[in-house]
C-alpha cells in the first residue's frame, strides 16, 4: 500500500459518523475462518436464466432470441453445459474456494494494462492545513504510527469481525493489506506477501524526490517506534533528499505490465538494484512526500487529488515517486494494489488511522539517537534508463488522458434515504442509471462490486443495476405523458430489482462469477471456447460502460477507479449521513464520454429523484419504521 502525503495537508474529517451497513465484532478475527461456508456454484439453469433476464434491457430482441437458442443448446442434457458444471462442481469439493485463485489471474495477475489508472484504486482524503514542512512531518509520522497500530491488529489476530446481515464476513484480506507485493513477470505477475514467515518484514520506503529510502519501524526490543521518533527519522530523510535531479526510478512500475516486466529483468540483473528492490518489495507499505502540485481552483481541488492518487501527474511531478501517498500541498490519500484486496479493508485501515491521529498526541521527548534511514540505491545502466524514458512517455500520455471528477453531494445522504425507507445504494443506482440515460437516451452494461466474503475467501460479485425495471423507469422518467405517481412506481420496482439482484449476488448466486468459471473450466477441459462465450450478445454483457462499486467509510473520504472500457465511466461514491461523496473517471481520448457532464446529469438525477418521491411521499421524521431484510 502506498500512502500520499502532498506537504499542504490532510484534514481529519470534522463528522464521523458510525460505520455503513457492516456491522464489527471484537472477537479474534481468524477462529470464525473455519466455519464460514464454502462458496457455491449456482445451479447451471438458473445462471443462464439470469444471463438472460439481465441482457434483456441492452440487445436486441433479434440478439436475444439468437443467443436464448445458443443458451438451449448448452443446456441440452448431456451436453457441454453439464459437462462443464460437473467439473466445476469437482474443483468446489476439491479446494477452499473454487473462484477465488481464477478471479485472482483473471481480473489481476493476467491483466497487461499498466497498474496506475487501470487497476490500483486512490483514496481521496479530506485536504490538512499544514502550516509549515514540520507539520507535514509530524502528520506523515502520526500516519505512520497509526498504520502500525492497525498491524498490531493484524499481528495479533485480534481485528474486529465484521458482520453483514448477521453473518461474520471472511477476514483473509485485512491480512494480505499490509507487506504485500505485485511482482511484474513477462507474461504474468505474481503476489507475494512478507507478513509471516522466517524474517517478516519490519521496515516501510520513504520516497522522496524520487529517492528510496529504508525506515526500520521497529526497535530493538520489537516495539513500534513513537510518533517522534518517526518524526526525527523522516526529518533526516527529507534533509537527505533535497536534490531534485534524481531518475524517477519508480516510474518504472507505471508502464504496461510485458514491458515493465521486461524492464524488471534489466533493473535486477545489478546486484545493487538487485537489493534495493527486494527491500522495497518486502515494505510493509511505501510513504510518498510528494512536491506540490500546481495550484487549482477550490473545487477542482479533489479531482486534481484523485488524479494524484491515481497516477502521480507525470514524469515531471509525482509519477516517479509511486510506488503509496502525502502532498507538500495538504493533499493526502493513498493508493493500493488491488489484486490481494477490495475497498473494504483500505478504508477500515483509513478508518482506524483517522480515530488514532486524532487521539494521539504529539510528544517531544528525550530519545535515544537512531540511525540515519538507509538510502537505496540504484545503477542506472544506460538500459535501465531507457526504460525510465519508456516509462515516462508512457505515463505523460496516460495522465492527460485520465478525465476525473470528484465532488460531494450536499443535498441529502444516507439519512435521508432511509427516512424514506428506501435503500440509499438502490437509490444512487438509479440516479445513476438516470443519469446515463438522459446523457446518451440508452441504458449500458452497469456493474456495481457487491462483497463475496460471506463465504471463505470470498471477494466480489457483480452487481448488474440495469435491469428490465431500471429500464422502464428512466425511458418513463422524462415522458411528460406520465403521472409522477406511475413514474414513482416503476422507481420503487426498480429499486425493488436491484435490492433483490444484491441479495442474489452477496449469496453467490448471480451468473458474472458463474460464467468467469465456466469459461476457466472450458480453457482447462475443452478444445474450443463454448459457443456463448463466442457469442456478440456476450460481448455486449462484459462491457460495462459502468463500473461502479460503493466504498462506505467513517471518514470523508472518497475511494477513486479508473473506467473499465476505453469507452466508460468509473465510479465510487461514499454515502455519508448527510451528503454523498463521489468521484468519477473516463478517458479524454474517448470522444462519447466526460467526467464532468455525466457528473453534472449525475446531480441532477439525485436531485429529481428527490423531487419526484417529495411530490408523492411524506418522508418521515423519526427515521425508518423496519429494517429491510439485509441477509
Ligand atoms: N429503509 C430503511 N433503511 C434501509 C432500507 C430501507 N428500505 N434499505 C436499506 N436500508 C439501510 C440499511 O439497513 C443500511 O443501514 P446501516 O447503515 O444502519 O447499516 C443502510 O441503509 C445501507 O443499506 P444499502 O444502501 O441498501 O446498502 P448496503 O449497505 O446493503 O450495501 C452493497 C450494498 C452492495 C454496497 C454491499 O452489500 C456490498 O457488497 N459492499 C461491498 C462492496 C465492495 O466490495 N466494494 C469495493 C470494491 S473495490
């Protein structure tokens, strides 16, 4: 995890509020593994049903009749469909997880794109007030203090269970957070973490102006250093960092994964680099000091630091120094490797810095004298430095072209929501849905993360928000030939779906991981790819035009992705109490998308929503009577 501290500051977000809809329990985090249950594998009927229930609003009924016909024939008895389902029923008896290790290479380790933008999410936190570099050093610290205290957690096992709908949730991914790391390979990475084993990993990097350093966290007798200790140790880095001409050696990491990892082998052919690049890799996580970025207006503010986060902003600024994130400037956020965990545990670590900052005091005191944070440090053969310029031209075109918004709602939050005794995730949703209607007059392939982890190792499903439902209601939203009341109705049926598709999805029994492992089984048992996995209409199913996932937290704080198409939008958003924070991305060299417009029809839709429940609901004062059934 890399953690960036721009030098102007991050604020601590004046309201926290209790924790969104997961529920945590103290009780020693690992015992309750055992006896989660094992993820299914849905009946093959079922999952072709809903395959084609969810293409039904986005082909043709041309399409659909073509593909309902190839859908029959891999369910024929005896045919490939069985065959295939047989052997993912095997593989579900044999292993922990039948999914987890496919979705792992399938979603991550395979993927090519480079990891900025494509695949690492940012955080965005509230912007610090830094009056001097002394108090970036001393929030940079506390920082850090508080990220060792949340590995304290981790090392003891004694992380608070988290419970969604009563059920405890699979706790694995709190523990791969921390001392984790991607390896570039040629053709395909590899995770490795540093946790446990013989030597575990008791050290964090510190970049600065583009230079590496070694921090040792620990002392002697084991403990975590103090808040002043850290202090005096990133003052001595900072004071040895202060040459600004250095090879942004970190941009490396930046470029597409064949030729990053290519770039890999060259690098560590030196025995020099050969180590400083191990002790990198085995940090428990990397902090950044990054220069100031230009200055922008107030409300372009977050949206510059969410491009931060995700990219660096170029080989001439920040790039060079990723690797985790502190701004000279105040901003702040951080920015991790997704491929050994989701949202949920990043911002429950961001959660717990917060509170732990806040209560923790900064205390100069009589110290014994460490030594001076070791700098590594690196060859640059006359090859590693093509690579570095490779490396920079790529990312100077990325940056430009990563179009981003960030901005918070202020109208209503989550509070409101279920004063009106609706789902406040199915309500943004369709606001969402809304949204991109009225900027394109058609609904798109939408996929919002929905959380696995009720079962052992579980990770994500999809949920798919545009339905039949969501369908009917934004083509009747601006039909001035209907009553509100109708068109509230067909809101309600929409919401409706979409809590009953989530439903369906947290219990592992929606069709996206369905198919993902059918497909793996094909690859693994059959010559050819079955003929749905050929066909348009799938096609059509995988390109989500919108990928959006909910990151709740405590903090007011934002989690940022990159869109999964060249043609889409990426999208988080935060359900605070009284407000909603999002962010949303798309490519500048895709003529059909902007941030900014779909932003704008984005505020528009939650505000008509609103109205339009107004003009036919009293909402109630006192809150929601019942509680849905959220298992
Ligand atoms: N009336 C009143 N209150 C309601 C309501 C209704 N009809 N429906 C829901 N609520 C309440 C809920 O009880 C909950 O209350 P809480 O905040 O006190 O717990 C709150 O509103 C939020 O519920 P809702 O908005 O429906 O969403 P959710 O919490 O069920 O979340 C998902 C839905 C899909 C986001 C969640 O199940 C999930 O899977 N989260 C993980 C996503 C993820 O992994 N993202 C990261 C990817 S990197």
């Amino acid at each position: 995890m890399l953690m960036h501290i721009s030098c102007t500051g991050m604020a601590i977000p004046p309201r926290l509020l209790r924790p969104v809809a997961l529920v945590y329990i103290l009780e020693r985090s690992t015992t309750h593994q055992e006896g989660l249950p094992k993820i299914p594998v849905p009946p093959l009927k079922q999952t072709c049903e809903r395959y084609l229930a969810a293409l039904e609003p986005l082909i043709t009924r041309e399409e659909l009749a073509h593909t309902r016909t190839l859908i029959a024939e891999f369910l024929q008895s005896g045919g490939v469909g069985e065959r295939l389902q047989k052997g993912l029923e095997r593989r579900a008896r044999k292993t922990e997880n039948w999914l987890s290790d496919w979705w792992m290479q399938s979603a991550y380790l395979d993927s090519r794109m480079p990891i900025p933008v494509y695949t690492s999410p940012g955080v965005v936190l509230p912007q610090m007030h830094f009056q001097d570099r002394q108090g970036q050093m001393r929030f940079a610290a506390k920082l850090i203090a508080g990220v060792l205290d949340f590995k304290k957690m981790v090392d003891n096992e004694t992380l608070p269970v988290e419970y969604l709908g009563g059920k405890p949730l699979c706790m694995n991914q709190y523990y791969q957070v921390l001392s984790s790391c991607r390896i570039p390979g040629p053709k395909k990475d590899i995770v490795v973490n540093y946790a446990t084993g013989k030597s575990p990993s008791t050290h964090i990097t510190v970049v600065h102006n583009f230079q590496f350093f070694v921090l040792d966290v620990y002392s002697s007798n084991g403990m975590p250093l103090t808040v002043d200790q850290i202090y005096v140790q990133l003052e001595k880095i900072w004071n040895s960092s202060l040459q600004t001409n250095k090879e942004p050696i970190g941009i490396l990491t930046s470029n597409h994964r064949n030729t990053w990892g290519k770039a890999y082998n060259n690098l560590i052919k030196d025995k020099t680099n050969k180590d400083s690049v191990r002790t990198i890799q085995k940090s428990i996580f990397l902090v950044c000091l990054d220069a100031p970025m230009p200055r922008v207006s107030d409300d372009l503010y977050y949206s510059k630091v969410a491009a931060q986060m995700l990219h660096g902003g170029g080989s001439r600024w920040n790039s060079g120094n990723r690797c985790n994130l502190l701004g000279e400037d105040g901003s702040c956020g951080l920015t991790y490797e997704h491929a050994p965990a989701e949202g949920p545990p990043i911002v429950f670590l961001v959660d717990h810095v917060v509170e732990y900052m806040k209560k923790t005091e900064f205390r100069r005191a009589p110290m014994v004298p460490l030594p001076l944070p070791q700098k590594l440090r690196f060859n640059i053969t006359p090859e590693v430095k093509k690579d570095i310029e490779k490396a920079k031209q790529n990312m100077n075109i990325m940056v430009p072209d990563l179009d981003v918004q960030v901005f918070n709602f202020y109208h209503y939050g989550k509070k409101y929501l279920k004063s009106i005794k609706t789902s406040p995730d199915a309500f943004i949703q369709m606001a969402l849905q809304l949204a991109y209607y009225r900027m394109y007059q058609t609904c798109c392939p939408t996929y919002e993360s929905a959380s696995l982890r009720m079962f052992k190792l579980g990770r994500t499903e999809a949920i798919r928000s545009t339905s039949t439902e969501s369908h009917r209601f934004v083509q009747a939203m601006d039909d001035v030939s209907k009553q509100d009341t109708e068109k509230l109705a067909l809101l309600q049926e929409a919401i409706k779906a979409h809590r009953a598709y989530t439903h369906m999805a947290i219990h592992g029994q929606t069709v996206d991981r369905h198919l993902l492992g059918l497909r793996m089984q094909a690859i693994e048992d059959l010559t050819s790819l079955p003929e749905i996995f050929m066909d348009t209409s799938y096609a059509v199913a995988m390109h989500f035009n919108l990928f959006t996932s909910q990151v709740g937290s405590k903090t007011d704080c934002v989690m940022c992705i990159g869109p999964m198409v060249p043609d889409g939008y990426g999208i988080c958003y935060n359900p605070m109490g009284d407000h909603i924070n999002f962010a949303v991305t798309a490519f500048n060299s895709c003529e059909e998308t902007n941030a900014a417009r779909l932003s704008r029809f984005l505020k528009e839709a939650l505000l008509d929503l609103k109205s339009l429940v107004e003009q036919t609901l009293k909402p109630s004062p006192t809150g929601p009577e019942e509680q849905p059934d959220r298992t």
